[in-house]
C-alpha cells in the first residue's frame, strides 16, 4: 500500500492553507493510500495545530524538540529521516521552505524528486503520473515519477481544492523521542521584517501593475499617469523591484504583498503563479500584453493585446477626456 | 575564496512565443531564443564581487550541449576566470538528481569553499543546488539574497514568503542557490566577450568524469518528461478586438461597471 506523509507548515499556531489541500492531492495519487500528517515544531503552537489537524487526517505524527521551533530545513530533515519510512511518498509546499528542505530530503531517501506539482493522475504499477508547468507558467508538461523507492514531491499551493469542515478524527502520535541527532551546520539567526515603503498598496481598491514589459525605467512614468487618472498608485512585478525601478513595498506577489483590489490592471504582466499568489479577493483582472499565448490571459477577464507603452497614454487620455 | 557557480542555457522566456511541434510531444525548437538563465547572472555577480574582497577565483560551469559553451564565455565575460563544460550524449535525459550527480562528479576533483547556483531555471524546479549539498554533505541554503563573508562561516539572508529575510548562519564549505535581487548584475558587451572569444573551455565527458552511464542521463533519471500539453483553463479572458478606440471605450464601460472608475 502507498504511504504518503504530508508536512504541514505552520506559524504562530496557525496551519497554512496547503494543510487543507493535501488530503485531495493524496486522494489523487492514490485514493487507497494511508495518509499521514506530519508536523515539527515545539510548544503549544505545535500541539494546537496537530490537534486541528486530526479532523483532517487519520494519523497526525508530531515531533516535539526545542531544535525545531523554527523550521530550518536542515533540522527538519534529519527528524524527517528517522521517522519517514522508506519507499514513502512525503508531499510539501512548493513554497520558500518546501523549496529548501524537499530536494536535499529526496536525496537523502533516495526517493524520486518532483516539484511544483498541480495535478496528479494517479499511480499505475510503481509510476506516477502528474502535471507541473515550466518556462514561467508558459507551458504545462506531464511528467511520470518512477515511485518505488518513494518520493518527495512539492505542490503548488490553491492547485487543490482545500477540504472543509471535519472530514477525519485521528489522533496525535509523539514521535519526539524518534527525532535523533538534530545538530546542524546552519544556525537561525533571525527573521528581518520586509521594509515598509511610501506607499501601501494593499489597502487600494484599483491598482496598476506593471511588469517587465514597462521595458525601460523612463516609461514608469507613462504608468504613474494612468493611476493618477485611475485615481490610485502604481504596484509591480518582481522584475521591477530587482532592477530597483519601484521600492520592495510595490511588488505584488508572494514574495511582495498580498493585495485585495477590486480591479487589477495587469500591464506588460507575465502570470507567474508567484506573482498571481499575491493577488485575492478575486478582482476584475484587466491584462494588457503583446504576447497573445501570455498566461496571464487564462486568468484574467479582460485581455488586450497591445504594446502597453502605446496603450497606456492612449487610455490615460480617454479616462481624463470622460 | 574558491567560488564555483553552477549555470543553464535555458529558453529566453521574454523573447519567445512557446508553441508545441506538430507532434505536440515537444516545443517547436526551431526558433527558440535562449539565454543564460536570469537567476544564475545574478549569482555569477555575487561571486564576482565576494572574490574581489577576499581574492580567490570564480569558475562557471554548466552541463549542456555544445551550444552551451556560449553561456559560459558570457558569464566569463562579466568575470569568471574559468569555464568548464561537462558534455555527453548519455547526460541527455538526465533528471534534477542526474544533473546534480554529473556536477559533483567534477566538484570532487577541485576545491571549493562555496558553490552558487540560480534558485531555479526553465523547468522552475529549483532542485539542483538542494540535491548538489545532499550529496556532498554540506549545508544549504536556497533564495538566499544577501551574503556576508566571515572566517570559516558566512551570513546569508533567504528571502521568504512576504519579502521578510531569514537570516543563517552557515558553515563553508556550502551550496547556495541565489535568488534575483541579491544584486544589480553588470552589464556584458561585446567587447566583454570578444575578450574571453579564445579562452580554452574544458570539455569533460561522463567517462572523464568516472562516471557509470546508467547513473545519468534517461536512464538514471526517477523523474521524466512524458509531453507537453495545453492545460483545459476555463474560459480565460474576454479578449478585447478592434481598433484601439473601440477597444479603449469597451474597456471604459467594463472598468466603470466594476468599479475601477
Ligand atoms: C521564490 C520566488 C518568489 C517569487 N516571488 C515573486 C513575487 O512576489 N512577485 C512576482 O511578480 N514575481 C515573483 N517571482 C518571479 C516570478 O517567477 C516571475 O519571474 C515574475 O513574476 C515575472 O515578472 P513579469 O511578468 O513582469 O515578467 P515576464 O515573465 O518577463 O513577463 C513580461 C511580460 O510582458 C510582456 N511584454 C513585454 N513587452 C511588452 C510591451 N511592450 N507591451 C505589452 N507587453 C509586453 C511579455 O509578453 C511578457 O508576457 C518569484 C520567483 C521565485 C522563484
């Protein structure tokens, strides 16, 4: 029988939306499989979240250990090896922590690596076969995972639908005593907090986001008139603030902030799922690409395709002639 | 400082138009632009100016084609020392671990003190450099955006959800992968690379390399590429046609029925 262990990230007592989404990612790989939560951490946050967690999954494994507070990937690895079994499946975030810890882990089992997944169709004899997207979310491919000698493999968070309510009532096995040697030659410092910048482009009801196709640094100002127009201010993809065009607090997105307008103009716009991952509330997405084939468009409402350094004015002085 | 950065020459996202072949199992190839993968410019930056403090040298490598060599002379040109090019027909078909197995491969013959590589590339996995520090038995740190160098062990920064920084402390000898933003990349001209035009590349193969053909390549890979397939998105947009007037003046009416006038 197929065993899958999922880890489920917390902070603060709080479990991640991926936690719900899981159980359905499981179901999909192997609707017989057993399936497994598995948490690290110490304290009350951990046994909070381990306890809400048996309303979703049949077995909640928990590894309590002051080394484990903060989740370094180093650390949890290590704990992670003296209690996964081998020939497991063991599913985590495609996320900043999943991306750290899931490769080395796969390794360390050597079990097959698969990232980013969005969907699974399912396990025929020992291969899996599942969907991811690459080039930037331009294209989607299939891939097959040889899975017998287990795997580690990262989901995209939202690719799955979340389970609701109570859908299990298991209970919470300690492990802790199982964890081993969780000394590291990575030491966690300290979290320093994103600075906060001029201008606070969550609390906006429209926004204009630019992206790469902006081009050039001069034509930012052809955006900064169409949110004067707009009523409203300018916000980004990353490009733009690694080229320190726009400040870090512009950046949509989820290594930026997390926005909730009522309209999203997204001008010279990709759609990479990092910079959609900071997009909520389900907003009127307007995008405006030369690209015609541009991801963004299956996700938008309204697309054009256009050059948005001819488009933008032309729009600015429509809006200021009504 | 010995700093090894591990590069791709992967398809120029910004300058093409994917499209599949007529079999529909693959891109349509024929036209593709491609480019040294954005995040490792970023990481070749860092390394650049980490050894103009500390002295040392920077090495590229990659594991590609023939045509790969071209990345390499272009990383070489914003200052890399030397270049080396691990190819073979067995590597084809390699997997994330197939990759990071030719790489270490060559790791083991020299010394480094850090070895850097993009947080991800085309296939957006992001896995090499994980699994490279797995099997060398060294630290890791992935995102990282920003790097201070001390004696025997440095500081980085990894980038995480929201922009906040996790600040570690690490060990060397270690893997790094570098995520975008770290630094401002320079810029290469041609006169850059027509200077680097004659410098000899190492060439290496699987058996310069020791290593067994079933280790790499399709068949060492757990994890492959069965096709490429246009995913069933819903709807999508409501694409907006005509001349520009008409389509500004639709756009209006939407914008101003949903609130965003
Ligand atoms: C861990 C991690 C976290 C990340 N976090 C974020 C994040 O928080 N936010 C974020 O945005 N990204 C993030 N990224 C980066 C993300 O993967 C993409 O690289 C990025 O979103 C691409 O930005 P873009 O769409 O502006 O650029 P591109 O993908 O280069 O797209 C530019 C688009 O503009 C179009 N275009 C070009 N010129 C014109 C023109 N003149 N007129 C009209 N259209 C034009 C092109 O057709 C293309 O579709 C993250 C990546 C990683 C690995």
């Amino acid at each position: 029988m197929t065993q899958i262990f999922a880890y489920i990230p917390f902070s603060n007592g709080v479990a991640e939306d991926v936690a719900m989404e899981f159980p359905a990612a499981a179901a999909k790989i192997d609707k017989t499989a057993s399936l497994t939560a598995v948490l690290t951490g110490s304290g009350p946050d951990l046994d909070k979240v381990a306890n809400e967690m048996t309303g979703l999954y049949a077995e909640v494994i928990k590894i309590d250990n002051t080394a484990l507070v903060y989740p370094n990937a180093e650390v949890v690895r290590k704990a992670l090896l003296n209690i996964i079994p081998a020939g497991a499946i063991v599913l985590a975030a495609h996320n900043t922590f999943g991306m750290d810890l899931a490769p080395g882990l796969s390794i360390k089992m050597n079990a097959a690596y698969a990232a980013d997944i969005v969907n699974f169709d399912g396990v025929e004899g020992t291969t899996l076969k599942a969907s991811r997207q690459e080039l930037g979310g331009a294209v989607s491919t299939h891939v097959a995972v040889d899975v017998s000698s287990g795997a580690v493999i990262t989901i995209r968070p939202g690719s799955f639908t979340a389970v609701e309510g109570k859908t299990a009532s298991g209970s919470v096995v300690d492990k802790s005593g199982n964890a081993g040697d969780l000394s590291a030659k990575r030491k966690f410092l300290e979290i320093v907090q994103a600075e906060v910048g001029d201008v606070d482009i969550t609390k906006a009801d429209v926004l204009v986001s630019i992206g790469r196709g902006i081009e050039e640094q001069e034509n930012i100002e052809i955006a900064e008139e169409l949110a004067k127009a707009m009523k409203t201010v300018v916000s980004c993809s990353r490009p733009i603030v690694d080229a320190k065009w726009l400040e870090k607090g512009r950046q949509v997105g989820t290594s930026g902030k997390t926005v909730k307008p009522k309209v999203y103009m997204a001008m010279g716009i990709s759609g990479s799922f990092q910079h959609l991952g900071g997009l909520k509330g389900n907003p009127f997405i307007v995008a405006v690409n030369k690209n015609p084939k541009a991801p963004i468009f299956q996700v938008a409402d309204i697309g054009i395709v256009a050059n948005i350094i001819e488009f933008m004015p032309e729009l600015t002085s429509a809006i200021n002639d009504l | 400082m010995e700093i090894l950065v591990c590069v791709k020459r992967v398809p120029d996202t910004a300058e093409n138009e994917f499209e599949l072949n007529s079999a529909g199992n693959d891109l349509d190839r024929g036209d593709l632009v491609y480019s040294v993968n954005e995040w490792d410019n970023y990481a070749v930056e860092e390394a650049i100016q980490i050894v103009d403090k500390t002295g040392g040298n920077v090495t590229v490598i990659t594991v590609g084609d023939g045509e790969s060599e071209e990345v390499l002379r272009r990383e070489m040109a914003m200052g890399a020392n030397n270049g080396i090019l691990l190819s073979d027909d067995a590597f084809g078909g390699s997997d994330g671990k197939g990759i990071a197995t030719i790489l270490k491969a060559e790791i083991e013959k020299g010394k480094y003190d850090l070895i850097l590589t993009g947080a991800q590339a085309d296939e957006g996995a992001g896995q090499v450099g994980g699994m490279l520090a797995a099997m060398l038995d060294m630290p890791y740190a992935s995102l990282v955006n920003k790097i201070e160098v001390g004696e025997g062990t440095i500081k980085v920064g990894r980038e995480i959800e929201g922009g906040n920084q996790e600040m570690n402390e690490i060990t060397l000898p270690c893997v790094l992968s570098i995520q975008t933003g770290i630094n401002e990349p320079r810029y290469v001209g041609i006169r850059g690379i027509r200077k680097v035009a004659s410098v000899e590349i190492p060439v290496k193969s699987a058996s310069d390399l020791g290593l067994a053909a079933d280790s790499v390549g399709k068949t060492g890979a757990k994890t492959r590429r069965i096709d490429y397939f246009t995913p069933d998105m819903g709807v999508g947009a409501e694409m907006l046609e005509g001349s520009t007037d008409e389509i500004i003046a639709k756009l209006i009416e939407k914008l101003k029925a949903k609130g965003g006038l």
